[in-house]
C-alpha cells in the first residue's frame, strides 16, 4: 500500500502529458503481449487439429484402396505395401504410415527394422470398425495418430491402417507461426510506440507541459473569472463561430443559451457587430448599438506563430455612461449660455455704469430695464412652459447655444408640460439630439435659421416635435436611425441612432417628416397612468 502511495505521488508529479505517454506505453505492451500469446495458443489449436484431420483422411484414403486389401491377402504383404506405404507418406509429409493385421503386426514401418514387430499403440477402437485419433508415444516419438480399420467387401476388418505426425514436427510447425505472431507483434509495437509518442507530443505542445493538477486549477480560474468579470467578453474561431462567451457577453447582447459554435452571423446580432465578430480585425474602442444598449465594442486577433487562433472581442457597457453624457453636455451648454450671458450683462453693465458718469440717467434705467425684459421674458417662457427641470435646463442651454450660431430655436406657444415621470437621461438623449440635428440642418437651409421645438403630454402620450427650416430629409431617410448613419458622409453618425434606441427602449415610436421648411421629427412615448400632470391640458396631436 505505502508503495502504491509512493508511485501515485510520483506520477502526479509528471506533466499530464508525460502520464499519458507512460499510460498508453503500457496499454500498448499489455495489448501486444496479449495478442501474441492468444495467436499463439489459438495457432497451437489450430495446427493440432489440423494434424488430426490430415493423419485421419490419410489413413482413411489408405485404408479404402483395393490395393491395401488385395496385398493383405499376399503370402508376403509387405513387398507390395511398404513401397506403396512410404511414397503416400512422402507426398503428404506425414512421419509415418503402419499398415498391419489384425493382431498388430506391422507389414509397413519408417524404419524396415521394425516390420514384422507389434504396433505400439491402441487398436481395439479401430478393430470394432471405428476411425479414432491419439497422442501416444511409439518408437518416433511422441505423435499425433489416427487409426482406420482395412475392410472387405462383406464389411469384415481384414487389417488396419495408422497414419500420423510427431509431436516435434507439429512443434516446429507451432514454432514457425510463434514467430511470425512475435515479429508481427513486434512490429504493432513499434507502431504503437511511436503513434503514442507523436500524441503525447501534440498533447504536450497543447498543454505546455503542465500537470493535470496544474490544468485543473487553471480550468477552476478560467472559469471562475469567466462568471466574475462584468464585461463581455467573446473568443470567435476562423471559421466564424462563436466558441466561448461569458455571463456579461449573454448579457449585453442577448444571446440564446445555444450560442456558442453557431456562426455569428445568426446570432441575431446588429449587421455592423455581426460584421466586426467575422472579420477577425483588430479594432479598439468602437461604439455599436444593440436593441437597448450602446456597446464599446474592442477585438484582437488572435495568432500563434503565423496561425491565425481567431480574435478576442471585448464588450463594455456604454449605454449609462452615454446617457450621462448627453445629459453633461446639456449641462454645459446651459453654463456656457450661462457665462454668455455674464459676459454680456458685464458689458452692459460697464455701458450703464458709463450713462451714469455721462450724466443720462434717464438712458441708462432704459438700457438696463429692456434687456433685463428680454432676458427674462426667454426663461419665463421655456420654465412657464416645460416645468421639468432637467427638459427645461436643456432647452434653455441649446436656446443660447442656438443663437450663438445664428439660429432661432422656440418653443411651441402651446407646450405646456408639468413634470413627466420618464428616465430623464433618455429625454436628453431625445430630445437633445434631435434639436443639435436641427440647428446644423436650420443653418444650412434658408434664412432666416429656424428650429421649432413643441412638447406636451395628455392622453398617457407624451409628444415631443422638433422641426426645422433646413434643406429637408435626404433620399436614405430611412436608414436615418441606424448606426453610422449621417448627411457629412463621414459614417461616423450616432445621434440619431441613439435616439431611436432610447424611443425603442421606452416603448415608444419616432417619425420623420417633410415640412415646406424643412425636416420635421414627431416622437410619442408612453406615459404609466398618474405619471404626468399637464399644465393647460393640452393633448398631444
């Protein structure tokens, strides 16, 4: 027992590869040693039967000749029968053929001296007309014999006949296939050997002559870190397959339970995602959309010397971060309009101050009192109307930034909507992307730039409609809100496609239009019953 603990802590020790090779060395030897000496015992059996048969059709086709009865009635039998016994012996290669009487006495026999003397072996079978085989040892030796009896024509033994072969020439006969079934095994084993040996260096190349206690600790990391990282990620083959995916790759992108070893291509995925997983490239950073999120999407390809393994793709969840973005940039383009203004109230400031020293009061109370009017009529107009803080923030942001670029951004004179309990950062992401569209379009199109901007909600519908007076939609309207998508040409457009992402992700639907002016865009989400409070009542048309 100590002594098998001993060689099992050994073996665990030895590289996995190492363990297989010694383990497929000794099944080869077993399964060899075993095969030659099953030949060789079923060859012994064989080889013997095959004596048996051959001394019994021998001693039989001697027995039935006329010849062999005539000469036993001859006053001197042997003159005519031991020729004849030792040219049948000689052509079927048997040791010996004895004809005799009755009593056993030979008339035939190998060795002349021997004729006249008692058959040494048993005859009584033969003598009550029955053809039989043994091994018995006469004066060649031992030998494998068959005995036949010689018959007349009224079916009465007149003499017997044996035939047979020596134990040591069936020995030799044994012998001789032994070692064919040795050289043959021989050969099996030096075959096997050296197929073992390749395998156990393919495995060893696979494994990096690790130890299975090694592979197995390195299986339980791989998969534990598998099911810890948040991040997607995914190993796809040369052929296009998916081969591996983690919990946050199924996550981010759906995936069926059955997705690993199915072509990416029918996995349901975006084309512009299913096209960067087969193209096997190297990209960093990309940002793709799903159904309901924004992905940064990075691959690498994979390689082993100069052959290609496939590529590693990573998945990183964007759609939070996107969001917050859109709402930071809202952000700032309110305190930019925010430091606009304090740039201009400090010049205005500085032109009272200057009235007042030159002496026109009277001016400088005018001055002041019309853009303080002017200032606060546009904020009273935007928070009179849109009391969400964070659409009314936005709007009055992109007002500013807007007539900084020479376009005239409003708001509808019928939107009237209280607080709305939808997820604010798909708003901005709605609605603040839709009027950065129509201010570009506004100042490419006829002057003056224009951007019209309603909001309402009654009726469980929130509505939302940006228009402009810009050139119009273009002829590829319809891919408008797929990734990519732009009028710069650039195929770098994401705005509008995170728009319709968000719509989709709130249970909404978006249309776009053709205005006399320009490009319209109509957005309706659905609001749960009590969400909304609506100011004047105005339901959406």
């Amino acid at each position: 027992m100590k002594t098998l603990t001993t060689v099992t802590s050994r073996l665990a020790l030895w590289s996995l590869a190492r363990q297989m090779f010694v383990l497929q060395v000794v099944v080869v030897l077993v399964t060899v040693v075993a095969c030659t000496v099953l030949t060789s015992l079923h060859v012994h059996r064989l080889l013997t039967d095959e004596a048996a048969m051959t001394t019994r059709r021998v001693a039989i086709s001697v027995a039935d000749s006329p010849s062999v009865l005539a000469a036993l009635g001859d006053p001197d039998p042997s003159a005519a029968l031991q020729p004849y016994a030792e040219r049948i012996r000689s052509e079927t290669g048997l040791d010996f053929i004895t004809i005799m009487n009755t009593q056993g006495r030979r008339y035939t026999h190998r060795n002349p001296s021997q004729i006249g003397k008692r058959f040494l072996g048993t005859i009584a079978p033969a003598l009550a007309g029955r053809t039989f085989t043994e091994t018995y040892t006469g004066t060649l030796g031992p030998s494998m014999r068959a005995v036949t009896p010689v018959r007349d024509a009224a079916g009465r033994v007149r003499g017997l006949v044996s035939a047979g072969i020596t134990i040591q020439k069936i020995s030799e006969q044994v012998r001789g296939q032994i070692v064919s079934a040795v050289l043959a095994g021989l050969l099996g084993l030096v075959a096997g050997l050296a197929g073992t040996y390749l395998a156990g260096a393919r495995l060893r190349r696979h494994t990096h002559g690790l130890r299975s206690a090694e592979l197995d600790r390195m299986y339980d990391h791989h998969d534990a870190i598998l099911h810890a990282v948040r991040e997607g990620l995914l190993l796809v083959d040369t052929g296009r397959r998916l081969t591996l995916c983690n919990d946050g790759a199924r996550e981010l992108l759906g995936l069926p339970a059955d997705a690993e070893g199915r072509p990416v291509t029918e996995l349901g995925l975006p084309a512009s995602l299913a096209e960067l997983l087969a193209s096997g490239e190297d990209r960093s950073d990309e940002i793709h959309l799903t159904g309901e999120r924004v992905l940064v999407v990075s691959s690498s390809a994979v390689r082993s010397g100069s052959r290609s393994l496939g590529s590693v793709v990573t998945l990183r969840d964007h759609t939070e971060l996107q969001a917050l973005t859109g709402q930071l940039d809202a952000e700032r383009g309110f305190a930019e309009s925010l430091r606009a203004a304090a740039h201009e109230a400090a010049n205005r400031l500085h032109t009272v101050v200057t009235l007042v020293e030159l002496g026109r009061a009277d001016q400088a109370v005018a001055f002041a009192t019309e853009e303080l009017r002017t200032a606060q009529q546009l904020t009273d107009r935007v928070v009179g109307a849109v009391r969400e803080p964070v659409l009314a923030a936005l709007l009055l942001g992109k007002t500013a930034e807007a007539a900084e670029r020479g376009v005239e951004l409003s708001i509808g004179p019928d939107s009237e909507l209280d607080d709305v309990v939808l997820n604010p950062r798909d708003l901005v992401t709605i609605l603040g992307n839709l009027i950065d569209n129509a201010v570009e379009a506004a100042m490419n199109g006829t002057r003056p730039a224009r951007v019209h901007v309603r909001l309402s909600a009654g009726d469980g519908v929130f509505l939302a409609r940006v228009a402009d007076s810009g050139p119009g939609l273009p002829a590829d309207a319809a891919e408008m809100f797929r990734r990519g998508w732009t009028t710069k040409g650039d195929g770098r457009g994401l705005g509008l496609a995170m728009v319709g992402q968000a719509v989709r992700r709130l249970g909404g639907t978006i249309e776009a239009g053709q205005e006399d002016e320009g490009a319209v865009f109509t957005v309706r989400l659905p609001i749960p019953d009590g969400a909304a409070r609506v100011a004047g009542g105005t339901a959406p048309s």
